[in-house]
C-alpha cells in the first residue's frame, strides 16, 4: 500500500489483521506488530519505528491505528521512503503491508510555526 501525503503533516493509518480464512485477530501481550520506515530497501536503519507494545500501535473495533504526527515527518527530506508492517506472533514472523510513504513539499515550514 502506497501513501503519499505533505511533510509534517499528521498521518492516521488504519489496517486490520486477518487469519488465512478472513477471521479477524486480535494480539495479545505476547505478540507484537512493528511498523518501520527507512530511507530505502538496502539500508538496516530505521528512521522511525512504532510498535503495538509501546503504545504506538493501538487496537480498536476490529482495526489497529498509527498515526504519524508531524514531529514524525517534519524534519524528514522530501522523497519516497519505504515501509513495512510485520507481525511477530508464537515464533512466526510474517509481513503483513509493504509499502512506499513519499513526503511531498509543504508551505509552512517547522520553522515557520
């Protein structure tokens, strides 16, 4: 899944996860969901990660939420980034979105608020 949105600006994102017959599931305090971004496919460094266990990822009504906020996105370079969201569920590991977030231009700037 591909987003494109302005740089610094405030971003939810919404996703449910779905057993192989469509049911839906519901972690519990021993899985863990990891959302990352990093500059490009070849490099090991995050830029920014949020996890189910931090917080950062939460459940509600069949739908688990992030929200990239502008202290997220606004220091970032304009481009295209890429990104995942992996499930770590009773020693499996499996990538549930895969994806491209592109930071487009912004009129007011961080240091302009």
């Amino acid at each position: 899944m591909d987003i494109e949105f302005i740089r610094g600006d405030t971003k939810p994102l919404k996703f449910q996860v779905k057993d192989n017959k469509g049911n839906l599931l519901k972690m519990d305090s021993n899985d863990e969901l990891i959302f990352t971004i990093k500059k490009n496919y070849n490099t090991k460094n995050a830029i920014l990660q949020k996890k189910l266990s931090d917080g950062s990822i939460h459940y509600e009504s069949g739908y688990y939420f992030i929200t990239l906020t502008h202290e997220d996105t606004a220091k970032l370079k304009y481009g295209t980034y890429v990104y995942d969201i992996q499930l770590m569920s009773s020693g499996i590991v499996a990538t549930l979105i895969l994806g491209t977030i592109t930071l487009t231009e912004e009129v007011t700037y961080i240091e302009n608020e």
